[in-house]
C-alpha cells in the first residue's frame, strides 16, 4: 500500500492551481486559487498533492500548471 506512504515521501515537483470550477466536484473547499502545492505522485489524468487538509488528495491534472 504505497499510498499510506505519499505524505513522507520527497516532493516531485510543484504545481500551481489555475482553477476550482469542477462540473462535478466540489474542488474549491481543498485547493485554492493562485496556491502552489506539492506534487507527490502523478499519473497520466490525476495529480497527487498536499491539499489544503494536509492531506494528499488525487485531482484532475485540468486544476493545475
């Protein structure tokens, strides 16, 4: 359960968050607008990040720059 470990784990890289209009989701009580977060781990439609929880939480790769 590699998941367990994302929080410790070194940054890849980090990403700003352009927008939190989601048809769907309610994405704006976990990102913020102009934020920069950490990615730690990326697959080819979510990206991993330390939201605004302190948590890592999986989002569209739409979300972010």
């Amino acid at each position: 359960m590699i998941h367990n470990e994302w929080l410790t784990k070194e940054t890849i890289r980090t990403v700003t968050c352009t927008h939190t209009n989601a048809a769907k989701f309610l994405v704006s009580n976990v990102l913020t607008e102009g934020k920069t977060y950490e990615v730690k781990n990326e697959t080819e439609e979510f990206i991993f990040v330390v939201d605004n929880t302190g948590k890592v939480g999986g989002f569209y790769k739409t979300y972010f720059e």
